[in-house]
C-alpha cells in the first residue's frame, strides 16, 4: 500500500484540531518530508507549537499520535509559543528555515535572528562535528556513526551558505552552488554516502577530511 504524506498530513491536523483547538499556533514538517526529498524510509519530522505546553499536554499529544499511521516514525520538534521565543537564536536559524508551514508562519521569528546567531550555528555545528569524530576515530571506529557525521554536517553547510550567501538552500542537491571547494567536497562525500557504506579503507581519509574542516571554522570562522 502506497504511502500519501498529503493523506498524513490531513489526518494529523484533523487530531491535533481535536485535541487542542484554537491553541495551535504554528504546525509544520521538517526533514526529508519537508523537502520533498523523503524516501520509504524516511521518519516523519513534524513540528507542532501550541500557546503554551504543560506535562498533561505531552500526554494529549502522545494520544494523538498514537492513533495515526506510521506511529514509529514520527518524531519532530514539540513547544509551547513563549518557550520557542525565547530559543536560542542560532538553534532557532535552522528550525525555521528547515521548517515548511501547515498552520502559521515562524517569519516572526525569522525576523529576530542575526548573523552573529547564524555564526554561532556554524561554530556549535563544527564544535560537534568536531569532538564527535574525534572520538569516533579513537574510539568507536564506526563507518556507520562516521556516515551520521556527514550527515549532519550538512545542517552546518547550510549555515555556511547563508552566512556567505544570504540564501538559505533545503535542498542539499541544489545546495553545491552556495558553497566554496572546501564545503563542496563535504557536500559531495555526504551524497555519496547517502546511499553507501564507509568502505573500511576510506575511514580514515573520511575522518580527516571532516575534522579538519570542522577544525577549520572554529578556529578561522
């Protein structure tokens, strides 16, 4: 049976209308989904902002998942509107730039946010990236965990292209012509390994390569 996110979508606004009423304030899916990108695979990041969240409200809301399909790939982002205005700004960059709106709009939001939050994004991203390579290549020595790392550097290149460019690109396909050699060559291992293994002789080349670009923007910006 095929798969409708537009059928999902409906059936998830009708049970969070239902539950919560005139106290949604923001509904909208990030990720794959978001992007049109999203494969059999993919999870569901859905994102819902009420007027404000209490722990009775984290019970309703797991109710209301509950009874919708794909039970086990939903996840996604959950908050009341006072709480997510006074979110860290350069966490807030990516939530609403990753985000495509149902219900509301976060441009009010968007609003508040300066370069110098966007640079804080880029440095927390290659902070991250950093420490976790690190440790992975001393420690873990996991292809799989390495692939995640290439993974998420891409939330950071797109910090990058729009702290260089003004433009801020979802889809990661489209996302090499923002960006200068160095970032291409991250984009590029990061598609390659999207639907391949970390072959055992490119660990370490792989590792590398990330931590010494991550090292790269905390210590040049």
């Amino acid at each position: 049976m095929n798969f409708s996110m537009e059928q999902w979508m409906q059936s998830y606004l009708r049970a969070v209308e239902n539950a919560f009423g005139s106290r949604v304030w923001f509904v909208g899916l990030q990720g794959s989904y978001g992007r049109g990108e999203a494969t059999g695979e993919s999870d569901i990041d859905v994102v819902l902002i009420l007027d404000r969240v209490s722990p009775d409200d984290l019970k309703a809301y797991s109710r209301v998942l509950d009874t919708l399909p794909k039970r086990d790939m939903i996840c996604g982002f959950f908050s009341g509107k006072e709480e997510l205005e006074h979110w860290d700004k350069a966490d807030l960059f990516q939530l609403c730039h990753d985000t495509t709106p149902f219900v509301g709009s976060l441009a009010p939001l968007m609003e508040t946010i300066r370069e110098e939050d966007v640079r804080r994004a880029i440095l927390t991203g290659a902070c991250s990236l950093y420490h976790a390579c690190v440790h992975n290549a001393l420690h873990e020595k996991s292809g799989e965990l390495l692939k995640e790392l290439y993974k998420a550097a891409a939330f950071t290149l797109q910090a990058v292209a729009y702290l260089q460019t003004g433009v801020f690109e979802r889809k990661q396909g489209a996302l090499a012509t923002l960006l200068q050699p160095e970032e291409q060559e991250i984009l590029a291992q990061r598609l390659r390994l999207k639907n391949a293994p970390v072959a055992e002789a490119d660990f370490e080349t792989l590792s590398a390569l990330l931590m010494q670009w991550a090292s790269k923007w905390m210590t040049e910006g």
